[in-house]
C-alpha cells in the first residue's frame, strides 16, 4: 500500500517572518503510520544528522541544544526501504539569554507628563557596511512597546511587541529578517519607543502600570558579510536619543502623531538605567499583526467637519488614512461600539464608576498632516470598534481614503461550522469575531474598556477556542503569565499580565477580591484542555507545580472559613463543612440576566446593594469548582507519573463532592441554590449521583419553561447549557433555548444587530440604549456546542489529541444539513450530514490515526476508520444522547 510522506512539519516557537525557537525545540507532524520515523537535520548548512523517532507529537529535540541563531532544516520519513520523505521544514534559535552582547539602552525623557500622556521616543544606532550583505536578523526586545526600522523601511510585519507579559519575570524578544533593509555603506536602525503594556494605562479605570518607570531597549543586528565576517552592531552608549513625532502614545487611550514637528535635536541614551529587566526568552505563541484591512460600509456626515464611518464588524485594531489633508491639518480619530439614535458616536456605556466618580471612556486618535502622500497607522495603540467618528475641520475627508485594519494574534485556523440555519451561521460568526477581537497578545475580555485577560474569561472560553484555533502556544504564552503573577500564598491573580502587581499591594481592596472559583480554577482547567486537545504533556507539566498551590490555598480556605449565614444558623460546623468552600469571596455566576423592578427596570445587584453581593454565599459554585479542579488534579497527577499525589487528590475529590451534595442537593434531586446555573454546574461537573440526575435536569427545564423558555445563566454556566440540557435527554428544550428571539437569548443579539457578543444578555435593550461591553466573549462559549452536537463531532470521553472521536448529530428542528471541520495533531476531520428522501446520510473522512464511532439519530451505531466514511440511516426520533467534553 502506497502511504504519504509525512506533512504539517511544525516546532512549538513563535514568530514573524519565520519560526523562532529556544535551543531545544519539540518536533511535530502528521503521518498515516505510528511505526518509528527517521529525523534528518541540517543546522547553518552543515551535514545531516540523523535521528529515529518515536511518535509524532512534540517529540523532544534528539541532538544537542541548539545554539544561538542556528538555522535549522528539518525532515522526516517513516523507517524502513522505499519510504518517501516530507518537504523540508525550518526554523532558526532565537538569541538565547546569555548570548545577549547589547546594552539596554534608555531615552533621553524630559519633564514627564503622566501617564497616558508621555510621548513615544526614537532610539537611533549608525553604523556601515564595508561588504555585501548576505544576511542580516535583528534581535530586539523593550520593556515597553517598539517598533524597528531599518534605513526607513519597517522590519517585520509583526504588532504591539514585544507583548503582554508579567515584565518582572518573562520578557520575549522578536527577530526579523532584514537582509534586503541594509545597503552597503551607511546604514540607520531606529526603534521608536513607547509606553505600552509596560509603563501604560491599565484596566477600566485607566491606572498607571507598575512594571517599571524607567523604558528601555535592547538590539542587537547580525550580519553575514560576503567576505565571511559576521558583524554584530548593538544597541550602546554611541546611540542617540530624540522625541518622536509621536507626541503621545497610550496602549488604551491612542496615540497623537504630529507630522509637522521639526526634527529633535539628538541626545545620547541613558546606559545601564534598566536593571531589573528579566532574562529574555521567546515566544511560543504567533504574533500580533495586521490580519485584515476594512474598507467602511458607511460615512454618515454629522456637520461641523464631523463623520461617523461604520466598518460593519466590531473587531480590535486601528484606523488607517492615506489622506490627511494640507500640511497642518489635524484630524481626530475617536472610537467606539455604538452610535445613538441620532448616527453620532456614543461611549458613555463603556465608562466606569467608581465611589470616587465616574471615568470617561476614551479612545482618540490624532495627527497632523505633513507632507502630500504621508501616511497615518497609530501602532502604537490599540482599539476596539466598529464606529469611528472622524473629526476634520476645514478640509475634506476622503471616506476611501480610510480603512480599518483588524489587529490580533495571528492564529491559524482549525474548525468551521455551516448550517442550513442562517440563524446559527451568523452566531457562530459573531462569537468567533468576538474571540478574535479579544486574542490581541493575551485573551482579554474586552478590547474596549478593561483589555485585561481575566482568568475566568478565557477558563469559560477556552473548550471552544480550541474548536476554532490553534490556540496552544497562544495559551502557553498567558499560562505563564498567571504563573508569574500567582500569589506566594497560592492565589491565582484575577487577570494575567497583573499591571496592577496584586501580589505586592495585599492591602489594596482589590485583593480581598482575588482567588475567586471559577477564575483562579482557570490555571487548572485551561491546561487540562490544552492538553485534551493537543496532547500536550508539557502544559501540564508547566502548570502542575501552581495547580497544586491554588488547589491547597482553597482547600485551607475551605477548611479554615465558613461563611457568616451558616455560622449564624449553626455555631458549630458539621463534619463535613471541612470541605466546604464558601468562606472567601467568590464572583459568583455574574452578569446572569437581571431581575427587573416594579417599573420593568433591570436590577443591577451591585450598583442595587453590593454589600449584599459582596457577603452573598456563593458556597455553591465555590465547592463545585474546588470538586472539579481537585478531580482533575489527580487525574493531571497519574498522567505526570505522581501515583501518591493522584490517590490523594481523588480521595479529596469525592470527599469535596459528598460536601457538596450534602450542603446543597436535596433527597428530590433539586438543590437549595435553585438556579438555572447550578443545575447546570451540578451535572456538568458529576456532582449529582445518577439516580438523581433526571430530576435535576427536569427542576431545569421547569425553571427554563418557569421563566418563558429563556435561559438563565450568566457568566460560568452557559456554556455548557446546551450540552446538559441535550446529554440528559433534553435536547427539545436545548433547541428552543437557542432559537429564542427575544431576551435574554443569543439570536436577540443578532436580531439586534451584534457583531460580536455582548458582555450583558442585553447590551443594546429594547429602546436602543447601550449597557455594557459590547465584545465580550464569554458566552459566546455556547457555539461549541453547534460543534459537538449539531454538527456533532466530539472526542470521545476517554480521547487525547483526537485519537479517537464520536460522530452523533442532534439536529435542530427544520435543519436539514450542517457540515464542519475540524483539524486536530491527527490532521482534518471533516463531517456532513444531511436529510434527503426521508434518509440520515453521515459523510466523513477520517484522518489516519484516529478511529470513529458514528452514532445516528436513530440510535444506529456504526464504527469508521481512516479515509472516507459515507452511510445513511432511517430518519426515525430517538432520545439516544452521546456524552461530550
């Protein structure tokens, strides 16, 4: 039998023009055998080293550490005669720490103007090249943000480096080729330098960042000379230092550019300034970039020189013009979500109260113009909107003169989903747009107002962003950030990066607020799934040492605070409350649709009485995710080979679950709690015995028909709704929930025109008013269940890495067809199914390396195997469900 060669050769680094790695690189490919397979390597043009290798997925680098800037050509084969190799693969080693020559280098910063406010600097090296240049990379990193020019002409494609890292610990470095940037003779590196992640404004109340106050670079430019000399030019005390035209640059306000500013007169660096920076590593996620240009869809005029252009998608990114005017003409640039009943722009939902006052949302943009044809691109900012209200008094604006470009990490796409339903097309369209949107660096949980990666956000979110997107090194890269910004007593921090440095303000208000269940379980869940779906032991590796620290803070937690309601009603803790997590605080649920007044207004229950949520007893979701994150932290443990660890945290679990059930579930199989949010929490976690799992999901449905057939979870519950309600038989209910109109629901979102999903269930109500984040991705988590039971492809329950899957479609009522991909470690699946002559047909291929059991409507249950499955069945109503993760 004639077999392919090997294909999708990849290395766990990151990257811009090429892929960078550290100095022992983990191999990946796909191959339709799992005999041994033969590595041949070549490092900087070298002869071949040969390897064999065993198995296909992040094998380990089998020669010796890499060194620095070595070039690596790479393929593979299965062992044996006559067997075909893949097309070669590179990848360089980036500069690995202690090879680093180049001083870090600081600006020549005047009066300072406060945060929000300070200008961008221009760092200038000279240098010349007596020879033709053969090849040349840039290593360059900041503690800030920069971007890198060479003779003028911008190297790399990459955005917002070097990242959104915990600067006290991790720092990445990029390297771009500039070979075709140098000339012979002399030449001009310029890395123009602003605040960025590292010295910015942070969060919804726009507070100052805590890294460092001091910016810096370091640059080193390697060059291979004709002659076959290497030159090595580094950032050093011969480089200068002068203002930019940027006269003020904030990640989250924008940026100001003056084009008309006369040059700067030169200054030399500050030298050795920096001390503090943390050893330079690189990246294992993709970059930041430019990964779409919009053109609008609209330009209404307003009057006085004002326009409001309307790009149609809510997404992260900037505006770009190639039309600014005469010289000296200044036009502002203010963005926004939402325009008013009257067109213009409106914000006022974006903004954030505080006892202290209210704080304004704003993002604006301003420039100058300069000379004809010059071109206006703030990169060093960021936006999240669809509008943007364009402000230009005594001249013209050109509407196709102006475009938005669509900025975020750039992931390589691994799912689809299509249907019949137009309806469902469009939310599993504006959920992805909304993932996208908050995928800039780190997955934040708006791009507009906060742009913090909250750990609760991305635990909800991260099942389904597997479906869509090679998110491994993505997440590999935030991982370690929650790492780095956990807390020496165990606490996972509420967002990583933490520019408000937590760990080191204890006494701030905002701690007695971290280590919530449901957000600091994320440095549990988040792993686990990366590694469900990846198979990747090593993030479980990485992550293990925390997962046990957050895990025994709130298991100490749970056996050292009852909270204050139960201590009233019974002065003496039963045995069981040992295990009882609801003594600290806990978010809760949050943003579940609120309750409305005697006059049908919403209920806000903090702005109502926050001390009364602040002291509400949350015991419930808090000893639910303890159950679930201390169960997976055994079964993390047997993986890793901790067999004493693994029996320990088991025998937790259970005693954790007992706790539960004993606080919470009644003998009928309802619980005290009585939400659509802990039905669904209890029987997605296992935490309700099956004897009693058909009257919790039936309290479920009666609670859903009880409030009109309308869900009624909010942040941690709804994604896995749909897949409870289905999984016990209740798919019926399942299929009205997502098909409900009106609110709260996810089609009353895209009846009223969203773009991408709304952080309130009604973030634009029914008189067209504005409340809240209008990209906020969490409950877009439900479209993975159009995934795995619509489309109806899943692992199966006892799966890693897609070996083995389930093929079991509920289809929707009215639906007549669906058809999906989704590409695994074991390369694509691709499923259709369809309704036609009163016939079920399943087509599917079938990657070598995975087995399938398809399940149909009816019950009929077939097996496949690699290469193409193609069967049908009776279309006949059955209750039959498949269990999914």
């Amino acid at each position: 039998m004639v077999r392919n060669a090997p294909c999708s050769l990849a290395v766990d680094g990151g990257g811009d023009e090429f892929t960078v790695t550290g100095a022992r690189p983990r191999l990946s490919f796909t191959s339709d055998d799992s005999s041994p397979h033969v590595l041949e390597a070549s490092i900087d043009g070298a002869a071949p080293e040969t390897a064999e290798l065993t198995g296909h997925r992040f094998v380990e680098w089998p020669f010796a550490p890499l060194r620095s800037t070595s070039r690596v050509t790479w393929r593979v084969r299965r062992s044996g005669p006559d067997t075909e190799w893949s097309e070669p693969s590179t990848f360089e080693v980036g500069l690995l720490d202690t090879d680093w020559s180049a001083d870090w280098i600081s600006p020549a910063e005047a009066a300072d103007p406060g945060y929000g406010e300070r200008p961008a600097h221009v760092l200038t090296g000279s240098f010349t090249l007596s020879e033709e240049i053969v090849s040349a990379r840039l290593y360059a990193t900041a503690l800030g943000l920069y971007t890198a020019t060479v003779n003028g002409h911008r190297a790399g494609g990459d955005e917002l480096a070097p990242g959104s890292t915990s600067y006290d610990r991790t720092l990445y470095a990029q390297a771009h080729d500039v070979t075709t940037l140098l000339e012979v003779g002399a030449n001009r590196l310029e890395l123009e330098l602003s605040d960025g992640w590292y010295r910015g404004q942070v969060g919804a109340f726009r507070l100052p960042a805590g890294w460092g106050t001091t910016l810096g670079v370091r640059a080193e430019l390697h060059v291979r000379l004709a002659d076959g000399s290497e030159r090595v030019i580094g950032s050093d005390a011969s480089w200068t230092s002068a203002p930019s035209t940027t006269t003020r640059a904030d990640l989250m306000a924008g940026q100001t550019v003056d084009l008309t500013a006369a040059a700067a007169t030169s200054k030399p660096v500050r030298v050795g300034v920096v001390v503090d920076a943390p050893p330079i590593d690189w990246s294992p996620a993709p970059p930041v970039r430019v990964v779409e240009s919009r053109a609008p869809v609209s330009a209404t005029e307003l009057g006085g020189g004002v326009t409001v252009v309307d790009f149609g998608q809510n997404a992260s990114g900037w505006v770009r013009l190639t039309d600014l005017g005469a010289p000296g003409t200044r036009t502002v640039i203010e963005y926004g979500e939402f325009v008013d009943s009257s067109g213009d722009l409106s914000t006022s939902h974006l903004d954030s109260e505080r006892p202290e006052g209210r704080k304004a949302f704003v993002q604006r943009d301003e420039v100058v113009a300069g000379a004809h044809g010059e071109v206006f691109e703030p990169r060093h900012t960021v936006h999240g909107f669809q509008y943007a209200r364009i402000t230009r008094a005594g001249a013209p604006l050109d509407v196709g003169a102006v475009t938005m470009q669509v900025v975020h990490s750039d992931l390589t796409r691994t799912g689809t989903f299509e249907s019949s339903d137009t309806d469902l097309n469009r939310l599993h369209e504006i959920a992805e747009w909304s993932f996208r949107g908050n995928a800039v660096d780190v997955p934040t949980d708006c791009p507009t107002r906060e742009r913090l990666a909250w750990t609760g956000d991305y635990q909800v979110f991260a099942p389904t962003a597997t479906r869509l997107y090679d998110v491994l090194g993505f997440t590999r890269k935030w991982l370690r950030a929650v790492r780095d910004d956990q807390l020496d007593d165990g606490r996972i921090a509420n967002f990583s990066p933490d520019g408000r440095r937590i760990k080191h303000h204890l006494d701030d208000q905002f701690a007695m607020m971290t280590g919530s269940a449901g957000w600091g379980d994320a440095i549990v869940a988040v792993p686990w799934e990366m590694y469900l779906s990846y198979g990747d032991r090593l993030v479980l590796e990485e992550n293990y040492d925390a997962m046990v620290r957050w895990v025994e803070w709130a298991l100490e937690k749970a056996r050292t605070s009852r909270h204050h309601a139960r201590m009233q009603s019974s002065p003496e803790p039963e045995a069981f409350e040992e295990y009882l997590w609801d003594g600290t605080f806990h978010w809760g649920e949050w943003t579940e649709p609120k309750e409305r007044d005697a006059d049908g207004r919403p209920i806000d229950p903090i702005k109502h009485n926050p001390m009364a949520w602040f002291m509400a007893d949350k015991g419930e979701v808090g000893t639910a995710y303890l159950h679930r994150s201390t169960a997976t932290l055994a079964r993390i443990a047997g993986i890793l080979g901790r067999a004493s660890d693994a029996e320990t945290y088991a025998s937790i679990a259970e005693r954790v679950a007992d706790a539960w059930r004993q606080a919470y579930l009644n003998e009928d199989g309802t619980t005290s709690t009585d939400s659509q949010a802990a039905y669904v929490r209890a029987l997605s976690f296992g935490l309700v015995p099956d004897a009693l799992r058909p009257a919790a999901a039936e309290r479920l449905v009666t609670l859903i028909r009880e409030a009109g057939t309308h869900l009624g979870t909010g942040f941690l519950a709804t994604g896995d709704l749909l897949p409870v309600l289905t999984d016990t038989g209740h798919a019926d209910v399942a299929h009205e929930l997502l098909a409900q109109r009106t609110a709260p629901s996810w089609l009353y979102m895209v009846d009223r025109g969203a773009t991408t999903i709304w952080e309130d269930w009604e973030g634009i109500d029914e008189h067209g008013v504005a409340h809240e984040s209008l990209n906020h991705y969490s409950k877009g988590a439900a479209i993975r269940f159009l995934h795995t039971h619509t489309l109806g492809l899943r692992q199966d329950v006892d799966s890693v890495a897609w070996e083995k899957v389930v093929i079991a479609p509920v289809p929707a009522p009215g639906m007549t067809w669906a058809r999906g991909s989704h590409t695994g470690p074991q390369g694509e699946i691709t499923v259709e199914w369809r309704i036609e002559d009163d016939r079920f047909r399943i087509t599917a291929d079938i990657p070598a390396g995975t087995r399938a059991r398809v399940v149909f409507p009816d019950g009929a249950v077939r097996d496949a195997y690699p290469g193409r499955f193609d069967q049908a069945a009776a279309l006949a109503a059955s209750d039959h469900t498949v269990p999914a993760r």
